[in-house]
C-alpha cells in the first residue's frame, strides 16, 4: 500500500472539507495563517486515524488472503455506517455547531475516500 | 437530464429544510424521494413490494404532516430505508432491505466511485480527463491573481476602492453546502446499492430447516428426553409462580401506587427473563434434527404448554400494568410496558409458529422484525399527546397535572378546553393558558415548510369563530 501518498492526499482532503465548510467565516488575514496552520493537526488526526481503523484492518485482512476489492465490500460498508453514526451523534451532541459539522463531515468524507484509494492500490 | 433532476431535487432539499423544523416538508421531501426513485428505478416500481412500501412511505409522509411527533418522523425514516431496500433488492428480510437502505443513502456515491474505477471502460486513457492538469489550470492563475489583487490593492487607492466593491455577501454558502448535502444524497439514492455479502447471505437463506443426511437416534432420544425433563420441571415452577401470582391479586390490597409500580416492574423483570430463557431453550432443542425425530411429541407438548403459560403470565402483567393506569392514569412509560408485552407476545407467538411448522432462527428474526416495523408505523398514527391526556382526564381516576401540563403542545387545545371542568390550582389553570399562548404563537410563526395539521384546524377555527 501506499501509505505516505494516501495519508498527503487525505490531509489534504480533510483541510479542503474542514475549511470549504467552517473557514469561510473568518476575516482573509487570519484565514491563511490559520489554514497553513490547521495542516498540522489535520495531518496528525488524519494519520492516526486512517492507520488505526482503515490500514489496519487491509493488513490483518491481507493474511487471510483476501483481495482489496473483497476487502473493500466486505468491511467498508459497516465502517461507512459505523463512522456516519459517531459523526451524526457528535454532530447532534454538540447542537450543530459549525465546527462540529465541519470536524465530523470532514472526518467521515476523508475516510471514506481513504478506504477509495486504499482498495484501488495495485500495490500489495 | 439525470443529473438536472438531482439538482433539481437538491435545490428543494435546500428549500425545504435550510434553517427550517421538521414539518411538511418531510412529507414534500419523501414524495420527491419516491419521484426520483421512481425516475432511476422505474422497472423496480412495477413490482408489487416495491408498491406497497411505497404506500407505506406515502402514509408515513402524511402521518408526520398530522401527527407532528418524533415518533412520526422515526417512522418516517424507516420507511424511507426500507423503501430504499427494497428497490435495491426486493427478495430480502426487512432488516436487509434497512441495511441496504442505509448504505445506500450514506455511502452510495463512494461505492459507486469505487464500482465504477473498476470497470474497464474507466481505464481507457481517452476517456480520462487529466484532473491534475485541469487543477493547475484553474488553481494556479487563481492563486497568482489573488496574491497580485492583494499587492494592487495597496499601490493603488482607486484599485483598493474598486475591490472592496466587490461583495459577495448575497450568495449564502452555508445555503449553498446544504444544497451539495441535499445533491450527494439523492445522487446516493438515485441508484440503490448493497451491501453484498449480507444481501447474498439473506437470498440464499430460506425460513426452513433442513433434516441431516445421518442422524444419531440415540443421540436425539438423549436430547429429547433432557428437553422434556427441563420443560416439563419449568412448566411445574410457572404454573406455581402464575397461582401464586392469581392469589397474591385477589388477596392483597393492591390500589397503592407504590405497590402497584412494584408488581408491575417487577413481573416486567420476570418476563423478560423467563421469555428470553424460555426462546433460547427452545431455539436449542429444536434447531436441528430434534425437528424431525418421530418420537418428538412428547417435547412438543410441553413447549406448547411451556408457550402457552408465558403468555399467561403476560396476560397478568398487562392486568397489572392495566390496574395501574386505570388508578393513576396513563403515561408513556406505562405505553411503553404494554407495547413491550404485546412484542413479547408477536415473539411467543412465532416461536411457536417456528416450532409447529419446522422453521429455523432466521424465520423468527425475518417475521419480527417485519412486525416491529409494521407496530411503529401504526403507533406512530396515534397522537399520544392527546391520548394519554384525554384518558387522564376523563377515565383515570387519580392523573399527575404537572405531568400532562409538561407533555409537548399537541395536547394544549384539549388542556385548555377542559381546564374549566377539572378541580385543579389557579397556578396550574394559568400554566394551561401559558401553554396554549405558547402553542397558538409557535404554529402561527410556523414557515410554511414547518407547516402541520394543526395550522389547517387552527386556520379553520379561526375562521369559524
């Protein structure tokens, strides 16, 4: 797999939906630094998150020799419900605040996305 | 055109819901769902399941204009997950038909993103278009032209003037994000997905049992024999608890509030351990070739009986359960206790059902859960505001005011129309008044997306006054 390249495109992917949905409020001059800056927690939450549960579970599934498609059916379609759960819940907690919306949409399109790109990696 | 009509339903979507409560338009929104679905998926409407759920979502839709309730809306989503379900696959247990709904509406647009990067069509270079390229075109002069407007602006104060004219405060991008919100799920749904290895488990799956190709009779004598023992000593033990139950009733005082929520809640905690034990014994004894062994009758009988006496003892709770709203009135926790018995009841009755006619675990699981779902779209018709407070007030012979002033406002016109005629405190009356004002002014400052039934009888009335 192609962890490094999966990894700077799903930071990438969380800054653009976090920032699409909850930077627009901010004055220009702030907005910059901010996003610049906001690139180091995202990568770091990001990192952690898509090696724990979506790497984790094509490494322990590759013993059993299965393919990445059948991985993919498999298991990402209760990972979708699961996750889509935790971010409606956080979402509704905390009373539909913005950054609430923007952390958990965020959270859940990346990681979707990620199982995508891990799944579509000829590389083994 | 595929894509106007989701961007179409999308704009509505935003329409509908943006900044807005629950209300009609969750009834307009699930008849575009049906629309789109229908647009998509017409082949699937001609089926007859595919039609009835339909129906089913139409009368949830109409439920949450009337009723106004969270229960109605519960509803109302699981309809729309089933009916989703069921377009995408027809021929599976309900619960599949909510997994694949639910799928579907969440994930569709990502399953098909990766369904269609593996088709081969997908690969064929002239058929890719080079993002990256496209990206640096549009990215790179828009990155340049922002940082050089930012360095003009502060050469040129005419410049500076003529840019800070530009505004672009009249486009609403949190409208404008809900209304990609809207477009992503009805592109999911567009196109009804599965999820495959669930759905495929389900078809193959049949509600019947299968006899073994060798069977050890004397293996089955040795069960059967221990079935029957085990049964035959729990029928003698509830048959104790139930007489013992009967006397305690008819020789004890029990118009006590307090001892009435003792017997109640704890004959609940009896039955739901003694119907679970009672389901898993049988579900052991009889999920193999017990089914089939000639010399079986025996065992049979007392799972009747064994069955039978459960519900006797149901029937005593819902006596119990009955007493005690009939002495201090109706609550929801006290619906809630005869609607756990009347589902204790659907799960005995199919037990036996699965017994008699040699059916196995999944045959329990499938007719369930269908009746779960059939008993929340009927519960969720009823106005229980109403309801709980109607019996109160007019059959109960001791209610909690304070209980009935707090419940939602559904109840607040029959609350104020029978304040006069019931002996409560000036405090309380005002607090029914308060109600009502409060009532009348949140339907009246209802949009018309938030609409319900009760601005049409409040129109009404105000009309014939």
């Amino acid at each position: 797999m192609n962890i490094r390249n999966n990894l700077a495109k799903s930071c990438v992917l969380a800054a653009l939906v976090f920032w699409i949905i909850t930077g627009l409020g901010f004055e220009e001059s702030n907005m910059v630094l901010l996003v610049l800056v906001s690139f180091i927690p995202i990568f770091f939450i990001a990192s952690l998150v898509i090696l724990s549960t979506i790497c984790s579970v094509f490494w322990i599934t590759e013993k059993n020799g299965l393919s990445k498609t059948q991985v993919y059916k498999r298991y990402f379609p209760y990972y979708a419900i699961f996750t889509f759960g935790i971010a409606a819940f956080g979402i509704i907690s905390t009373n539909f605040s913005i950054f609430s919306i923007a952390f958990f949409s965020s959270a859940f399109i990346t990681t979707s996305q990620s199982w995508i790109w891990f799944a579509k990696n000829k590389q083994v | 055109m595929k894509h106007i009509i989701t961007i179409i339903a999308s704009l509505a979507f935003s329409t509908l819901f943006y900044e807005k409560h629950i209300g009609l338009n969750l009834s307009i929104f699930s008849i575009i769902t049906i629309g789109v679905l229908a647009f998509y998926n017409l082949s699937a409407f001609k089926n007859k399941q595919t039609i009835l759920h339909t129906f089913i979502y139409l009368v949830t839709a109409v439920i949450v204009f009337m009723q106004h309730s969270y229960l109605s809306i519960i509803a109302n989503c699981a309809a729309f997950f089933t009916l989703i379900g069921v377009v995408s696959q027809r021929d599976t247990s309900v619960y599949i038909y909510w997994l694949n709904g639910l799928y579907t509406s969440i994930a569709g647009f990502f399953h098909r993103n990766f369904e269609a990067s593996q088709t081969k069509e997908q690969v064929k270079p002239k058929k890719e278009i080079d993002w990256i390229h496209l990206t640096k075109l549009v990215g790179i002069p828009l990155v340049f032209i922002i940082v050089f407007v930012m360095l003009y602006k502060n050469g040129n104060p005419m410049f500076n003037n003529l840019v800070s004219q530009i505004n672009f405060n009249f486009i609403n991008i949190q409208w404008v994000l809900f209304s990609v919100l809207g477009y992503y799920l009805f592109s999911n749904i567009s196109k009804p997905i599965q999820v495959e290895q669930a759905t495929l488990a389900d078809l193959k799956t049949t509600n019947h049992l299968n006899k073994s190709e060798h069977i050890s009779e004397e293996k089955l004598k040795k069960e059967k024999q221990l079935g029957t023992l085990l049964l035959g000593l729990l029928n003698l033990l509830i048959v104790i608890y139930i007489i013992t139950d009967i006397l305690y009733l008819k020789t004890h005082d029990i118009t006590k509030a307090s001892t009435l929520s003792y017997q109640v809640h704890n004959g609940i905690n009896t039955l739901i351990a003694s119907i679970i034990i009672a389901i898993i014994i049988i579900l052991y004894f009889f999920r193999g070739d017990l089914n089939f062994y000639v010399n079986n009758k025996n065992l049979k009988a007392v799972t009747y009986l064994w069955i039978i006496l459960n519900i006797v003892l149901i029937a005593l709770i819902a006596i119990k359960n009955q007493n005690y709203i009939s002495s201090f009135g109706l609550t929801y926790k006290r619906i809630g206790v005869h609607v756990y018995i009347f589902l204790t009841l659907i799960g005995l009755v199919t037990t036996f059902i699965k017994v008699l006619n040699i059916k196995n675990l999944i045959f329990l699981f499938r007719k369930n859960a269908q009746i779960a779902f059939a008993l929340l779209v009927i519960l969720s018709a009823i106005n229980w505001d109403y309801t709980i407070t109607n019996y109160n007030l007019t059959k109960a012979k001791a209610y909690d005011i304070d209980y009935l002033i707090k419940l939602t406002n559904r109840n607040a016109v029959l609350l104020h129309n029978k304040k006069d005629d019931i002996i409560i405190s000036n405090a309380n009356r005002l607090r029914i008044e308060n109600k009502y004002r409060n009532y009348l002014s949140t339907v009246r400052q209802r949009d018309w997306q938030e609409w319900s039934y009760d601005n049409i009888a409040l129109d009404h009335n105000t009309r014939t006054k």
